[in-house]
C-alpha cells in the first residue's frame, strides 16, 4: 500500500476527517479536533524516534490510537507497559515490515503500529480504523 492509497481510504470512509502535515507526516483529525489525531503517518526517523529506520527508500509507519480492550485483544500475550517509550526495549524488531505492533513510543497509550503495510493488511487495519475515529467522535460529543 502507499501512503496515498491509505490517506485515500480513510477520506473516503470516515467523515470530516482533516489532514495535518508536518514535515512530510501527515496526522488525521476528527472534525475540528487540533490536537489528537486518531492515525498518522509518520514518513521518515526524527530526534525522538528512529526505531523502525524510516529512512530507508519508500518506508513509512502507519500508526493508529485503539482502546485499551482493542490493544490487549491485538496483542495478547504481549504485557501492557506504561510510560512514553514503553515498547522501545521489548525486544520488538520495529523494522519489520507489514506486521501490526504495538507502537514504540505510544503503545502505552494503546497505540499500534505497522511498517510499510501491504494491501493484505488492510482488513486488520480498517477493523483498527474505525475504532481509532469512533473514539475520535466521541472526545469531541
């Protein structure tokens, strides 16, 4: 998958969905919401995160905020952690192309995360999707 076949699916399915972008990322809002986007995608390594190595040609990360019930059913058997950059040390490979895990950074906040996903993975990331607006919708009723 692209980024662009991405960003065109989430415009197409969900609602008054705005797009940030910030140096080549682009960050999904719900309506008016400035602050807490519900997906990003983040297009290359900075200060704070050079985990899965976004430098290398035609790499991206997709990253997705879920609830906690979502994340603990994705990734069972994988111990919830707490604190910015709970999943750095996990012995998690964050390079890994095209596998659903838990976010390096933010997987404490029930963030998940995917490397240079392929069209296989779309349905496991559409079921993601919409939980991540869902929630969305709701911090702003």
């Amino acid at each position: 998958m692209t980024i662009e076949e991405i960003t065109a699916y989430i415009l197409s399915n969900f609602k008054n969905v705005n797009i940030t972008e910030a140096n080549g990322d682009l960050f999904f809002m719900y309506d008016q919401e400035k602050m807490m986007p519900f997906a990003t995608i983040v297009t290359s390594d900075n200060d704070f995160d050079s985990v899965s190595q976004l430098n290398r040609e035609g790499f991206f990360r997709l990253n997705i905020g879920i609830d906690k019930a979502s994340f603990i059913n994705t990734f069972e058997g994988i111990a919830l952690k707490k604190g910015i950059g709970a999943y750095v040390d996990s012995g998690i490979d964050f390079t890994a192309e095209n596998i659903v895990m838990p976010h390096p950074f933010y997987g404490a906040m029930y963030w998940l995360c995917i490397v240079k996903p392929r069209k296989k993975s779309l349905p496991v990331l559409k079921n993601h999707l919409d939980v991540a607006y869902s929630l969305a919708v709701k911090r702003l009723k």
